[in-house]
C-alpha cells in the first residue's frame, strides 16, 4: 500500500554494523599541553582540545569525568607512559568525539562561564565574538547572533583595536547548562555518519562549528538561519486568521521523512521533534514555481533542518538506551507515543509519532489527540475539514499502530516516497514555489516584531 520496499545496498549495511563508532584508545599521557593516543603520538596543545581540569601540573581525567557528571573510569591514569590503562567503560564515544573533534571543542570545567552582554565583545577559548542581539529566549537556553571581531591591522605585525562589522553576523550561539556537551556529542556522531555513507542530506541537522563546555553553562556556535521555524510559519498564518496550504504541509512532511530516516539509520533518536526545533532551510538560491521531488532547481536547498538534540537517545549505548545525562524529560500527556503510554521503553516511535504532532499542528494548529479503539490507534480527529483527508488518514494510522522494531529506515523511506508521489501528483505542487516566498515574507515582518519585543526584555 506504501510503495516498494527498498533495500540497504551490501555496502551501506555493513557500515551500519560497525555503528560509526571509531575505534577504542587509551590515553597514555597526561598533561595539560599535550593529549597522545595508542600510538603515541602526541598533538600540540595549540591545536588540541583544551582540557582544563584542577589547577596542577598534572590533568586529572577522573576529575574531568566527574565534573561532566560521568562515571569514575575504573582505571586508574597517572603521568606514566608505560602502563597504559584500558579506555573507559562509561562512555568511549563522547571521550572519543573529545579527541576526534578536538579543533571544535574547548572544556574548560573549572572556570566559570563568561556572562553574555549585548552588544558587548565575549571571549571564548582564544577567540572573539561580537553579540550582536538575543534570537530567542526558552526555559533551557537562550540563542544570540554572533559576529567574529577581527583585530585592526596598523602593519608591521601590530594590531589595534578590535573591530566588529554587524552586518556580516553569521553566526548563532546556544547557551544552555552544563549538559550541553550531550548535545555536543550527538551532533558529531551524526556528523561523522554522514561523512562515513558520504551522504549529502547533512543540511537536516545543525552542525556545531564550535563547542565550549565550562562549569555551568555550555556555548554552542552554529550557522545562524534567517528564515526562522516551523513555529514562525504556523504563527504568520495564525495573525491572518488562515491555515498553511495542504500541500506545503505535505512538503513539510516529506522533508522531516528525510531527516529522521538518516537518524534512524545512524542508531538516533532524536526525542523533541517539535515546530521550535525546525528551522526553515534556504540558502537564497531562485526555487522554481514547480516543485522537483529530486531537488533540482534549487529545491535542495530549500526544506528543514533539525535542531535542539539535547534530549536524543543514542540507541548505541550499553546503558539502557539513554543518554549520558539520564533519562532525560520523556514526553509526556498529549506528547506520548502510543508505546509509552503502554510502558515500554523508549525508541524509534518517539520520533515518529512527533512527525504526526508536527504535522497534525500545521493542519489545525491545535495538539494532536489520539485514541484507542477497535484494536488500533487512531486519531481523535477525523481529517473532515482536510482536503486529504484520505492520505492523513492512512499515514497518521500507519504511524501510529508501527511499532519501533518495524519503524526502519526503510519503512519512512517508503513512506515518505508514497508521500512524494501524492504530492506530485497534486495540481498545487506547481505551486509550492510561491507559497514558500510569500511565507518567508511573512516570516520576515514577524521576526522584525519579534526583535523589537526581545530588545524591550
């Protein structure tokens, strides 16, 4: 009824067994200037990850550990290179992202973290950043538009005072707790997938191009995306007292399909899909009126990218299934999928039962309600009101009653393919181009809004 089922090619599996895991290493040295691996083989601090653990002469990775909220490793490291100890049991992928990712990652878990003044220069590590005003505002972080300052060149090797230019901020900044190097963790492992397969969907996840984990706070750099979430959509057609067109939000649809279908494969969870967490993705190149299932004229650089992995579940953990920071806060009430509320544990319909409720929210703009009846689940709505009503119908069913062990990344692959056909199908794909420009200008007036209402915080 979906469509074919298409298999993992020979190759792909057998780089979805080894589970992207890099290889296990020891530490044989430590001292706060150089890190070395098995081999030996010392890197300069100046390019290496920045540890800094109590003030010695010496780094102390047990304290490290503790600090990041980890398990004592059961071994004990000393400044001895000969005896060199097993790595640790707790968590051999975040120690390895640490080393593997050492240019983007600065651990500073002694020092306080610096306060973030608008308008200000904030130093981080040995670099400076311009904060140039507050994107957005949660009760577990706050998100700010960042420029690089450069120092003013007087020649001769001599440098004056450091300039910022405003109108070439790039960057976004998220700070969050302490907790953040989780989030850290996961998107380089997603990272270092995309890179293993070659795949070049990676615009579906937000990439880190900098990590700074300090006692309390962590601070996250990112590309900065003007054109907003998923939420900003919905609200722009809220203030005109309209409902998103069906077909964009088939579109919507087929583009989060994407990306949980290469989180799946990556063994991911991703566990918050929600409008907040979807960033409107163009990168200002013309899109054609008609929409091109295959991305040609300029609709792959046009869809969604996913943010905010805080809560992700790396299903290739020996401990239970959680991440390093616990359980986390599950879903719950209206958000539960159909296999919490019956008590299993955690997994892949997280993710998918949150398409729904994305989807369910552009519809009606109103949270998803489900019911069991007749053996299956369905939902409380009848899709009356929708133009599809058949296909919501089918596809909401088909999600709702699949449980994890069946939600493969072959089964939203042909999902989303039986979606793709639907859409191409429709008279109104012609017409996607203009509804996606005339959002963005709507997106624009309600953003500037928005910045006049941070700025009065």
């Amino acid at each position: 009824m979906m469509g074919t089922n298409l298999e993992i090619s020979p190759e792909e599996l057998r780089a979805l067994q080894a589970r992207y895991q890099p290889p296990a290493f020891t530490f044989t040295v430590i001292e706060p200037s150089k890190l070395c691996d098995t081999t030996g083989a010392s890197r300069p601090h100046d390019s290496n990850i920045s540890i800094l653990g109590e003030e010695t002469s010496t780094l102390n990775l047990s304290s490290v550990y503790k600090k990041l909220n980890f398990d004592t490793p059961s071994v004990n490291i000393s400044q001895s290179s000969t005896n060199k100890p097993q790595p640790p049991a707790c968590s051999p992928a975040f120690v390895s992202d640490l080393y593997r990712c050492s240019d983007r990652l600065t651990v500073k878990i002694s020092d306080a973290a610096p306060e973030v003044r608008l308008d200000e220069l904030l130093t981080l590590g040995r670099e400076c950043y311009g904060v140039q005003k507050l994107l957005s505002v949660s009760s577990t972080a706050h998100v700010y538009l960042l420029g690089k300052v450069v120092e003013e060149d007087h020649g001769e090797g001599e440098c004056g005072d450091p300039l910022y230019d405003p109108e070439d901020a790039t960057l976004a900044m998220k700070v969050s707790g302490a907790e953040g190097h989780w989030e850290f963790h996961i998107v380089q492992r997603i990272a270092r997938a995309l890179a293993l397969l070659k795949e070049r969907r990676g615009g579906y996840f937000v990439d880190y191009s900098r990590g700074f984990v300090y006692r309390d706070k962590t601070f996250l750099l990112m590309r900065y995306y003007d054109q907003g979430t998923l939420m900003d959509a919905l609200e722009t057609y809220k203030r005109e007292q309209k409902k998103m067109q069906e077909e964009l939000v088939i579109f919507y649809c087929i583009e989060l399909l994407k990306a949980i279908e290469l989180l799946h494969r990556f063994n991911v969870v991703h566990g918050n899909i929600a409008l907040e967490n979807l960033l409107i993705r163009a990168d200002g190149r013309s899109l054609s009126e008609s929409w091109h299932p295959d991305g040609s004229s300029g609709w792959a650089a046009h869809g969604l990218t996913l943010i905010d992995f805080r809560k992700s579940l790396d299903m290739d953990q020996p401990d239970g299934k959680q991440g390093l920071c616990g359980t986390g806060e599950l879903s719950s009430g209206l958000r539960a999928c159909p296999e919490l509320r019956d008590g299993h544990s955690p997994s892949f319909q997280i993710d998918t039962f949150d398409v729904l409720f994305v989807v369910f929210s552009l519809l009606y703009a109103s949270p998803l309600n489900i019911v069991f009846a007749n053996g299956k689940w369905s939902p409380a709505c009848a899709f009356e009101s929708c133009a599809h009503a058949a296909l919501w119908k089918e596809i909401f069913e088909l999600f709702l009653n699949t449980t994890s062990a069946k939600t493969t990344p072959c089964f939203l692959q042909s999902a989303r393919l039986r979606l793709e056909v639907y859409l191409k199908g429709q008279s109104a794909s012609s017409r996607l181009g203009a509804f996606i420009r005339r959002q963005s200008i709507n997106i624009f007036n309600l953003r500037y809004l928005k910045d006049q209402e941070l700025e009065d915080l």
